[in-house]
C-alpha cells in the first residue's frame, strides 16, 4: 500500500510543478499592471498637486492685489475727504467775507480775492480726487472679480479631487 501511495505522489509531483511555471506568468503580468496603475495614479496626483498649488499662489497674489487695491482706494476716499473739508471752508470763508467786504476796505477785497483762487484750486482739486477714487474703485472692482474665479477655481479643483478620492475608496 505504501508502495502504491508513493507512486502517486511520484506521478502527481511533476504535474503539480508543470504547473506552478503556469501560474507564476499571470501572477508577473497582474503585478506588472498593478504597478503601472499605481505609477499612474501617483502621476495624476502629482500634477494634481502642482495645479492646486498654482492656484493657491495664483489666489496669494489675486489676494494681495486686492489688499493693496483696497488700501488705495481707502487713500483716495480720505485725502478727497480732507480736500472736500478745506473746500467747505473756503466756501464758509467766502460767505463771511462777503457779508463784512461792503463795509471794509481794500484788504478784505484782496483777501476774498484769494479766498476765492483757493475754492476754485480746491474744486479742482476735488474734481480730480473724484476721478481717481473712481479708477480706484474700478481697479478694486476688477481685483474682486479675479479674486472671485480664483477662489471658484480653487473650489472645483477641490470638488475634482473630491470626486477622484470618492472615486478610489
């Protein structure tokens, strides 16, 4: 009996090595194509992380053009402020002069006289405070709406990578 278990084992042996040279191919190939996907998938999330570091740069910057824009135009509004004020004055200087010119002499007549150069220097000067609060304005206006489609980039690239992690699980 002995003798006969072991010629099984003898007949048995060479077909179960004949297949083990079979299976270790499919094994190779499936490790083969693993690694490939992997080397794939660390690639398109290299290149993933590039591109959100861009954009978060990008937003750095978007966001500091923003600050200093907005610094700006808060310049502008205060120094239209004090020259809207010196404005005011001078017109509160003109109409007190006026009332008292009539019964005085030459020197309030010299002294309106400059009063009224320094209004008319002043609304000059407020006139062009104006317009360069509106370009600050418009600049500021421009900024934001960059510093808007950055942060809407961002948010899709999050959502992107989001659905790509979603994906994976």
């Amino acid at each position: 009996m002995r003798a006969i278990v072991f010629a099984i084992i003898l007949s048995a042996a060479p077909a179960a090595l004949c297949q083990t040279p079979a299976a270790q191919p499919d094994v190779l190939q499936s490790l083969l194509i693993e690694v490939h996907r992997l080397r794939q998938d660390i690639e398109a999330m290299t290149v993933a992380s590039q591109r959100v570091q861009i954009a978060l740069y990008a937003l750095q910057m978007q966001d500091a053009a923003v600050a200093r824009a907005t610094q700006r135009l808060d310049n502008i509004r205060t120094g239209c402020s004090r020259t809207d004020a010196e404005r005011q004055h001078f017109v509160a200087e003109i109409q007190r002069l006026e009332g008292v010119a009539a019964t005085q002499g030459p020197d309030f007549q010299s002294r309106l006289s400059e009063m009224k150069i320094g209004l008319s220097n002043g609304t000059a000067a407020l006139q062009s405070c104006q317009v360069s609060e509106a370009e600050a304005s418009s600049q500021l206006r421009i900024d934001q709406a960059k510093l808007s489609a950055l942060q809407d980039r961002i948010a899709r690239l999050d959502k992107t990578l989001e659905q790509l992690g979603a994906v994976d699980k």
